[in-house]
C-alpha cells in the first residue's frame, strides 16, 4: 500500500447528453489555444501585424494532428492491422496516439503554406511560435494521464502514477509518471526558448531549432523509462534513436545558421512595415493641413487686399508725428535756403 501516489481518474471522458467531452481532446486544443496566443504575442513583438499567427494555424494546426496520427499509426501498425485488430480505430484520434515527430514535420508543411499566402518567411515564423509549442505539448500530455497511457517502470516514489485500467494489457500498480516528467520538462524548454531568445537575439529558426534540440534531450531520457510496446532497434526504442537523429540534425542548423546569417531578421512580415509607414505619413499629413491653413491666414491678413479696418486712436496720433516730422524738416530747408542767399 503506497502512502503518496497520483491517482488516475476514473475516466478520461464525461457526456454531456448525447455529446462525448474527452479529457485528451480537450487538453490538445487548451495547447493549441495557449500555443497560438503566445506565438501572437511574440509575432507582434518581432514587429508583425496581429493575427498573422493564428491565419498561419489554421493551416499547420490540421497538418500537425494528420502528422501525428500517421507517425503512430505507422510506428505502431500493429495496433490497428494485425490479427483481431480493427482498422478502423486508426482514425479514432480521440482516443489517444498522436508523434509528435509527425505532428512537428508535417505541421511545418502547413505552416510553411500558410507562411507563403502571407508573403512572410518560415524560420521567423517558427522562432515566434517555438515557446508556444513547447507549452502546447506540456498541456496535451495531460491526455495522457486522462487515458491511463505512456507510463514508465514501477516504481515507489511518492509521486508514483497509480494505473487502475486493466485493458489493452495494462498492469494495474504504481508507475513512474513519464507523462508528468515531460510536461515538466516541455514548461522548462519553453522558458528556456524565452530566455535565450531574449539574451541572444535568436532568429532566422535558431529559437526554433533549440526547442527541438532542448526537447529531444527530455525526450531521450524520459522514452527510455518508458515501458509500452515500441520497436527497438539496436536495444534503444525507436523514438530514441528519432530524438537523438533529430537532435543532431537541429544543433547543426544551429550552428550553420549563426555563421551564415548571424542576428535576427530587420522584418518578419513586410506587409506591416508598409502598414506601419502609410499611417505616419497620414498622422503627418493630418498635422500639417492644420499648419498650413494658419499660415495661410497670415499671408492673407498681410496682403494687399486686407482691409485694415477703421484707423484707432493710435494710427491719428502716429500720422500727427509724421506730419510734425515734415514740417521741422521744411523749416530747416528754409533756414538754410536764407544762409545762402545773405
């Protein structure tokens, strides 16, 4: 009898009438959301219009789950073709089995789609939406504990998964919960992302290939605890060997990338540039119609055509100066006229 575990729920799915409400799907779109609300933050930040991340998921979020789904139907045929298997359930994706090595690849297709339409760059729109996916999977692995699946060697530590399901040849006993230990890992990774970016100035998809690179590390250590049927291929699990492909693979783009096309890029998305200098040309012209007008008050005020109006108190008594002025001076002019003449 364990003192201190983690309970598994009783069910991973509630219905509300007819309607089923699945704890795994609903963790995968709580990711999607919090993927998509971070990206924008960090596209608007790298000087992108608002919005243009969530026009880019509606193309890679479908591509991702297809991806996905076809990486674990195709590493784990045996689920769905062999004997007294219904082929069918391939396509039950709510029932759990998504790679995310197929839901990142084909993902990037989708992205990279809708990248194009929007006339902006993959890498810099992978940089903004890096963080976001690592926090996404962080989510989405918590369907995993609502489906009592992906679970490591017994174990008695204190956190220890308690799996009750005794289907598909599941074991009821305590576990180690590899499902916590990549959340976890996945929220460090994505802090990491953050931070680096900030630091370094990353672009041109070097944040993005350091998630990549961050994750297969976790990935690497936490599939080997993993205790579910994989495919081996000299001793280490198939997805072991992925992580370490993929990981190698990313540290590589990385350190191309720094020495090709070192920085970050001056413009992610052209057309907010554009939108960006047509609105301080119209605030300028706004504010200098105003300008002109008042001096064009004053040109007309001082010209010819100004009617000056009635003359005050004031111009009467400059004209008796003047006439004043005029009559010493020809009293002089008389004065010296008269030396003359004696």
């Amino acid at each position: 009898m364990e003192l201190a575990y983690i309970p598994s729920p009783s069910r991973g799915v509630l219905y509300l009438g007819p309607i089923p409400l699945r704890g795994y799907a609903f963790c995968i779109i709580i990711g999607v959301f919090v993927a998509v609300w971070l990206g924008n933050k960090r596209w608007v930040a790298r000087g992108g219009r608002p919005g243009t991340v969530a026009d880019i998921a509606v193309w890679a979020v479908p591509f991702g789950l297809v991806g996905g789904r076809l990486y674990h139907v195709i590493t784990d045929y045996e689920l769905y073709f062999s004997d007294g298997r219904d082929w069918v359930n391939a396509f039950k994706v709510w029932e759990g089995g998504l790679g995310i090595w197929g839901a990142i690849a084909l993902g990037a297709v989708g992205a990279w789609i809708g990248c194009r339409r929007r006339g902006i760059t993959l890498p810099s729109y992978a940089d903004a939406v890096a963080p976001g996916i690592a926090f996404a999977q962080a989510i989405g692995r918590w369907g995993n504990w609502f489906n009592q699946e992906l679970y490591g060697r017994p174990t008695h530590v204190p956190w220890a998964l308690h799996i009750t399901s005794s289907t598909d040849g599941r074991v009821p006993g305590y576990y180690h919960p590899t499902f916590l230990y990549e959340s976890l890992w996945c929220i460090g990774v994505g802090v990491l992302v953050i931070w680096a970016d900030r630091r370094f100035k990353l672009g041109h998809g070097r944040a993005f290939a350091l998630y990549v690179a961050a994750y297969c590390v976790g990935r690497g250590w936490i599939e080997y605890m993993r205790v579910d049927d994989a495919h081996h291929i000299l001793g280490l699990r198939l997805n072991d060997w992925t992580a370490l492909l993929v990981f190698l693979l990313a540290v590589t783009y990385i350190v191309v990338s720094s020495r090709l096309r070192p920085g970050r890029e001056a413009v992610v998305e052209p057309g907010a540039v554009e939108a960006g200098t047509e609105s301080a040309e119209g605030s300028a012209d706004g504010s200098a119609e105003p300008q002109e007008g008042a001096s064009g008050g004053t040109e007309d005020s001082s010209g010819p055509g100004h009617d000056s109006g009635p003359s005050g108190p004031g111009d009467e008594a400059g004209k008796a100066a003047d006439d004043a002025g005029a009559s010493q001076d020809a009293e002089k002019a008389d004065e010296a006229e008269s030396a003359k003449k004696v």
